[in-house]
C-alpha cells in the first residue's frame, strides 16, 4: 500500500503522512541548537532493523523523531548526510518520496 504523500515510512504506517512537521517554513525564531544530538542518531540507528522487519512502533518513533527535529529547523536527512553517512541510504529509503 502506498501512502497519498508517497513516503515508503508512511505507508508502513498507515493514515495520514507521518512526516508534516504541522509549520510552515520559518516559523520559529531560530533559537534552537543547529545540530542533532548524537543521542538522536543512536535511537535512529537502532530503530532501523526494526523497520526493515515490518515494526510499525518503530516506524512511528522515527517519523515521530523526523517530525521533531524538523520543527526545530533540523532535517534528519541533510544532518544524516554530513554526520552519518551510515544512516542516508536507509532513511533516503524510508523518507524520500517515490515518484
């Protein structure tokens, strides 16, 4: 099944897209950090296998950790692509909408 949206991690879940952030670009004041606790990275890391083997609790953390950072102005995947390159092709997989 294909979420309208076209996020693969959407249709994992089910509904409405996972992924909206619920703002509109530049609506914060910019005062949050600019980088992504390693922290962050490390729950991604591991929620990953558990996506691959169809969990939908982990695939609803991970949008739920995407949602959050892209509200403080912090996209998962362009920090994943500089910090850890480990993780891009995974969540290019999940994240990127298929055409």
């Amino acid at each position: 099944m294909t979420a309208s949206c076209r996020h693969p991690l959407c249709a994992l879940i089910g509904g409405a897209c996972s992924l909206t952030a619920g703002r509109s670009r530049g609506c914060t004041p910019g005062v949050s950090e600019k980088t992504i606790a390693p922290a962050v990275f490390d729950e991604i890391r591991a929620l990953l296998p558990r996506i691959d083997a169809g969990d939908r609790a982990a695939a609803v953390r991970l949008a739920e950790l995407v949602r959050r950072e892209a509200r403080d102005d912090r996209s998962v995947l362009v920090h994943a692509r500089s910090d850890e390159p480990d993780l891009v092709s995974a969540l290019e997989r999940l994240c990127l909408r298929r055409s």
